[in-house]
C-alpha cells in the first residue's frame, strides 16, 4: 500500500504518517501542491491524500490536472471545509472520497482501505461469504450455516456493505452514507439500532458472533 | 420566520395597486390642486359674471343720472317724455322703465306693473318680468332700482338681465366641468404618479427582503436616468457593499478563529488517539485517554456546527441546490428513525398528500433538518407516545409537518429555542448541544422557507412550507 500525503501542517502532517505507517503502508508527503502534484505524476501510487487548501496549488487544482492528464489514483481529500457545497465540489473536481478535519484516524483508515478495494478493479460479484454467513446478491438471499435469514431490504443493503468490507472496519458515517446515500450529521446513533436490529437476525442463534463493535470507530464484520 | 403565507401571497396581490403613504400623498396633492383650482375658476366666475353685473349696475346708474338731470331741468312732463321717447328707441324691452303715481298706477313706462318685490336698502329690486302682448308668456329676471320722486311719484329704471343670467349659467356650467375634469385627470395622475414610486420603492423591498433571506450580495437595480430614486438606490448599494465587506471580513476573523482553535483542538484530538492507542489493553489511564478523545470531540463537534451555521447563515451557498423529492427523503427518514424510536416505544408515523412532492433544494441538507427535528421528537417525547410525520403540498407551496404528543414547547419559548445553545430545560439533562434548532433555521433560511412551531395539544408540532420547485 502506497500512499501520497500532501498536507502542509507538518504536525498533521507527521500524525497521519506514523498512523499510517503502523497501519501497513508505505507514505511519501509532499508539503505544498506543486510538489504534490509532481510526485503524483512521477510515481504509481495506490492512494492520494490531498488537502483541499494547499499553499503553492490547491488540492482541487492537483486533481483536476491529475484527471486531466488520465491519472485514476483514487484521491481523498482532507479539509477544514465542512459545507457540502466543499464536498459536492471536491467530489465534482475527481475526487473519490471527502473527509473533514477534524476526523479519528480510524475513519481515515477505513476509508482508505475502500478506496484501495475500488481501485482494484472490482469484479461484479453475484455472491458473498463471510465464515458460514452467505448473501446471493441475484436472488437477494441470505444464508447462515445453512438456515435461511429474511432481512427488510435496507438491512441487506447494510448487511451487503459491511460484507463487501468484511474484515475491515466500517465506520457509522461511511454506512450512513453508503446504505443510506446521505451526507449528514446525526445527532444521536441511530445506526446502531439498525446494526444491533441486524445482529439479532445473523448472530444471535449462531456461533461465533461475526458482526463487531470496534470502539470508537464503528463496525467490522470478521469470520473468526 | 413566521409569517403566515396566506398573507404573505396577499401582499403580492396588493403589491399591483398603489397603497400606503405614497397614495395618501398623492390624494393630499389632489386635494391640495382641486383647492387651487377651486380658487382660480372662482376668481375667473367673479371676474367674468361679475364684470357683467356691474356692467349692468353701470348702464342703470348712468340711465338714471340721465333722468334725473331731465327731471330736475324739465320736471315731470320732460321726464315722462324722456322715458316714452326710450321705450320707443328700445323694442326688444332690454330696458325696463316704470313710473306710478302714489296708488302704484302707472304713469308712463314699458312694465304693466310694480313689482312685488321689495327692494333692498340701496333701492335695488330684482324681480321676474312677464313679457306679454306675444303669443306665449315669458318668464325672466330683471334688475332695477327705485326711487321715490319728490311729486309722491314712484320710478323703476332697469335691465333685463335674461342674457346675462344665461351667459352666467353658460359660464358657470363651464367652470364645474372644468374643475371635474381637472380633478378627474389629477386623480388619475395621482394613481399612476404612485403606482410609478410604488413601483420603484418594491423594487428596493424587494433587494432588501432577500438580503434579509441571506443573500447579501443582491444590489437595488437603478433606473439609470439618475434621478432622486436611483441617487437613494446608489447609496442604499453603497451602504450594502461596507456592509458586505465589513461582514466578510468579520467571517474572516471567526474563521480565522475557529480554524486557528481547531487546528490545535485536532492536534490534541490525534496525540490523545495516539496516546490511547499505545497504553495497554483496558488500563485506567487508557480509558481516561478515550474519555479525554470524547471530550475533545465533543468541542471540536460544537466548533464545527457553529461554523456550519454561520456558513448556512451567510447564505449565499447553493451550489449543490437541485430538485429534492420530499416524499422518498421523509421515507428514508421514517425508516432510518424508526428503529430508534421503536426502542422507546414510540410509534413513528408518516403520510404523503401525493407521491411525488418536489422543491428546490439540497438533499442532504434538507435530510439533516428532517433527522434533527425527528431526532428531537424521539428524544423529547415520553416512551409510548407517537410521532407524526406528513408532507403535502397545496397552493403551490410544499409542507412538512413534524408533530409528537410530548411535552411540546411553552408559546414564550417557541422563538428562542431557535437561538444558539438555547435549551428550554435549564438543568441541561437531556444530552445535545442546543445547537440543533439553529442549524435548522439556518437551513430553512438558506431555503427560502418558513418553519413555525405549533401547539399539538397536546405536543409540539413544526411545520416547514416551500416553494415549490417549478416543474
């Protein structure tokens, strides 16, 4: 894992790298734009990490010009810019994935590993598997160790989603925004009633608990 | 924020005619000609009917000295013979002579009668004249003065005045049209001359209601010909342009703050993680260092709202404004919530007055007002009670409607609890940050809607309308 950080507070800066350092990847940073952008033209990297506001070119502009030239590395943008009119521009610029400061380094985390997952050119898949729990995505079923699991449809949009991230950990806001296509800020937790709805469905006569709460950063779905 | 819109749709309609002070002044000036008016043809009436009256007093007078020279150098016999010698000379009988011995017989003269009028204290008569001797009878006026002759004879000298009488009819009828016709015409000027201020004054309320909605940019048009509206326009823009810069440049400095805290806010935030992340598994100290993140968040969630709402506020973000169909957005809603309220036992309802009702705006942003006020109905009504949702549109306007049964919200609160970290319950027991509220006036206010808390009886019910998106 490969990952460019183009970030100009150095302390920011130095925090994402030793996380993600001891994450497992391998992290250049760049301090301003116009080096940011050369190293990304220069070298194959499997993830950008841009902040928006960038002295020498801004976040945006390095996109744009990355897009332009046919670069597809998948880019996540950091920012103080909280508006959805920042995110809608972000994401319109080619970014893939837009992410507010301040955030937990867990929800970068988890959202870096699902940029990784969709530039790795996905192959459309009809079923999924975690341990004994299998979903038919054609005919919409859901098997555990055999026995037939009925879900509302939302449920097995949620159920889809932590599947298709099985092992690693998806955060609330990642699933509100995933299963529910919503960008905003609740106040309370309301997706962990949902989860805890669905745990009662695909855990609660099986064994082992497949669905994990991961405290302080959200759910994870693991066989074993 | 809570104007009825019935009446605000009213207003439009009376926007079209003239109203208010404009047309009060307008009619003052309408008064204030039809007096001036009034005045002149009063003075053209006195001047014209009256120069004829006193012609006639003239010709009388003179007619008289006439006389009276005759009858003081040849007596009676020299008068008599003055007057028939007249009456001969006049056959139309525009003079009128009469001279009666002390039985009002009369002696010589072209009237077959005294008058019965009475005269008044300078001698003067006016009385009717009947002409006679033709084949109709003929009634008109007559004016003339009398004398008593030192013989005991009496003498009437005067004039028709049926010509007169006519031209001052004719002279008078021309007058009145006149100033009906000068007030009918100042009226009409007057409503248009306020329709054309009118007109020229709602364009100026209608800039400053959208600045007020939050568009600070917006500027009064100017006519161009420069005249008093467009210098009071100019300087109305002029004013709008400090206050534009002043305020730019006062959300510079709360930016420049927020982000200058938050920057070591979040630094704090990351080393706590890093910190938690390297003590051992459940230590004291770790569960400290997680308590010492939440805390952190919590402010840093606080900071950010507060900059979201005075982003919101600032209004001029619509960059991501589209259609929104309110019917799928309530029912992903319901279903989100639904669960949240079910643990509470509380029964979350929705209906919809049509299957599809668009407005113009941001989804996710209209999602997250919906979310905080379903949020704070679950949150604020009892286990067991019920919450209601609806969406419906009427008269081109669409409207939401959030209503529990719970506690509702006192009618001296229902203003303040829009104001940042306003909480009605001062203990401060339920969580939240007493920011939710504001944020969902901001988002209203971004969307041109209004939003108006009701009593449920019992309960609170929020009501939010839109315009509708044109189709």
């Amino acid at each position: 894992m490969h990952i460019l950080l183009v970030e100009d507070d150095p302390q920011m800066a130095d925090y994402l790298r030793k996380a993600l350092i001891e994450a497992g990847a391998v992290v250049d940073r760049a301090a301003d734009g116009r080096e940011g952008l050369l190293m990304a033209a220069g070298s194959d990297y499997d993830v950008l990490i841009l902040d928006r506001m960038l002295p020498g070119l801004d976040g945006l502009a390095i996109v744009r010009t990355l897009r332009a030239s046919g670069n597809r590395t998948p880019v996540l943008f950091l920012s103080a810019l909280g508006d959805v009119d920042d995110r809608v521009e972000g994401l319109r610029a080619g970014g893939d994935d837009y992410l507010i400061k301040p955030f937990a380094f867990s929800e970068l985390q988890a959202r870096v590993e699902a940029l990784l997952r969709r530039g790795a050119a996905e192959a459309p898949e009809t079923r999924l598997r975690v341990g004994d729990l299998e979903m038919d995505l054609l005919k919409r079923e859901v098997t555990r160790a055999g026995q037939s699991i009925q879900l509302q449809p939302r449920e097995f949009r949620l159920l889809e989603c932590l599947m298709r991230h099985a092992g690693r950990v998806v955060t609330r806001t990642m699933l509100l925004e995933q299963v529910w296509d919503y960008h905003f800020d609740p106040q309370t937790n309301v997706i962990d009633v949902h989860i805890s709805r669905l745990r009662g469905k695909i855990d609660k006569d099986f064994d082992p608990p497949l669905l994990q709460t991961v405290r302080g950063a959200g759910y994870r779905l693991q066989a074993g | 924020m809570r104007v009825a819109v019935p009446a605000l749709r009213l207003r439009a309609r009376l926007a079209r005619v003239p109203r208010g002070s404009i047309f009060r002044l307008a009619l003052l000036y309408v008064l204030l000609l039809a007096g001036s008016v009034g005045i002149l043809l009063g003075f053209i009436y006195w001047s014209t009917a009256g120069y004829m009256d006193r012609q006639t007093t003239e010709t009388i007078e003179a007619e008289i000295r006439g006389l009276a020279e005759q009858y003081r150098r040849r007596g009676l016999v020299g008068l008599t013979a003055l007057i028939s010698e007249r009456v001969a000379s006049d056959p139309v009988g525009a003079s009128v002579y009469l001279l009666v011995d002390e039985r009002f017989e009369r002696v010589v003269g072209n009237l077959d009668r005294w008058p019965s009028e009475s005269p008044d204290a300078n001698g003067w008569i006016r009385f009717r004249l009947r002409e006679w001797g033709t084949d109709h009878t003929d009634e008109h006026e007559a004016r003339a003065q009398v004398f008593l002759l030192r013989s005991g004879l009496m003498l009437l000298v005067g004039r028709d005045i049926r010509d007169l009488e006519a031209t001052r009819y004719l002279i008078l009828d021309a007058l009145t049209w006149g100033l009906a016709i000068t007030l009918a015409l100042a009226l009409a000027g007057a409503w248009l001359m306020s329709a054309t201020l009118t007109r020229r004054l709602d364009a100026i309320n209608q800039t400053s209601r959208e600045i007020m909605e939050g568009d600070l940019t917006r500027r009064i048009p100017l006519s161009g010909s420069g005249d008093d509206f467009d210098r009071l326009a100019d300087g109305l823009n002029r004013m709008l342009e400090r206050i534009e810069a002043l305020m730019a440049s006062v959300r510079q400095v709360s930016d420049n703050i927020a982000h200058d805290l938050r920057t070591p806010l979040t630094r704090l935030r990351n080393k706590l993680e890093l910190l938690a992340a390297a003590l051992a598994g459940s230590s004291e100290s770790r569960l400290l260092a997680e308590e010492a993140i939440a805390d952190a968040e919590e402010l840093l969630a606080t900071f950010n709202a507060l900059l979201r709402i005075a982003r919101l506020e600032s209004g001029s973000r619509r960059a991501a404004f589209g259609p929104v169909d309110l019917v799928p957005l309530i029912e992903d809603l319901v279903e989100l919530y639904e669960p949240l309220a079910a643990e509470r036992d509380q029964r979350l309802d929705w209906t919809a007055g049509a299957s599809s009702i668009v407005v113009e705006g941001d989804r996710d942003l209209l999602f997250q007002v919906m979310a905080n006020l379903v949020d704070n109905a679950i949150k604020y009504t009892q286990p067991g009670g019920h919450i209601q949702l609806a969406v419906d549109s009427a008269d081109g306007l669409a409207r939401v409607l959030v209503a529990d049964d719970g506690p509702g919200i006192a009618p001296e609160f229902r203003e303040q609890v829009f104001r940042r970290f306003f909480r009605v319950d001062d203990s401060r027991a339920t969580p939240g940050s007493g920011l939710g509220l504001s944020l969902v006036q901001a988002v209203v206010a971004l969307h041109r809607a209004h939003i108006e808390l009701s009593d449920n009886e019992p309960g609170l019910r929020v009501s939010l309308s839109f315009g509708r998106s044109p189709q």
